[in-house]
C-alpha cells in the first residue's frame, strides 16, 4: 500500500533543507516568514548572537486591522523593512520557512525589497 506523506511532514523536510542553506551571520541577518492560518510573522535573526534584531508579525496593535492575505503580507513587509532599517540592517537572507515562494511569502518578500532591504 502506497501511502501519501502529509503536507506537514513535507513542510518540515523543505524546512530542513532551506535551514542547511541559510543561515544569518552578524552581517548578515536571516530574514524568517512564518505563515499560520490566521496570521502572518516575521524576524530578522542575528544568528551568531542569537538575538532578534526587527520582528513585525498582523498580531500587533499597528498591523492588527490588516487581515492574513495577500494585502497584509504587502504591509508586513514594509513594516518589517523600515524596522530593519532604522536597526541599521540593510541586507538579508530570506528564510521562507518551509513554505513555498508564492502568495503571501512573495508579498512580504517584494514588499520588503521595495522599501529597501537587499537579499
């Protein structure tokens, strides 16, 4: 019997692999997406000390008006980007998290190159 791995355990393997990839260094940062079903977050990392240098995520006050789509992943992204930049960060690597480039991971990503980040 064949049986079909769940979309989880797929998520976690492309996780992993991205994870081997992408690390952030103390120059440059590992910008992480994570999407649930009701809300979006994002951190910028510093890996090597270990601390969060810029997170926004539609749970806060500011960002709470904006829903979990397309429009919301846009205004996170900025918000996001300014924050880094007023940090001092100016690039990046992005992590998407396991989930696939596309949607609302796509949205935060153009939305934070459009307002300055490099990655």
């Amino acid at each position: 019997m064949i049986k079909k791995k769940s979309r989880k355990k797929l998520r976690g393997r492309r996780h992993l692999r991205i994870r081997h990839r992408v690390s952030g260094t103390s120059t440059v940062p590992r910008m992480t997406v994570c999407v649930t079903t009701h809300h979006l977050h994002v951190q910028i990392i510093d890996d090597v000390a270990g601390h969060t240098l810029a997170a926004g995520s539609t749970t806060e006050a500011e960002l709470r008006s904006v829903k979990a789509n397309v429009e919301g992943a846009t205004a996170l992204g900025k918000c996001v980007a300014e924050r880094a930049l007023a940090a001092g960060v100016t690039r990046v690597v992005f992590d998407r998290g396991g989930s696939k480039f596309h949607g609302k991971v796509k949205a935060i990503a153009d939305s934070a190159r459009e307002a300055g980040l490099q990655f």
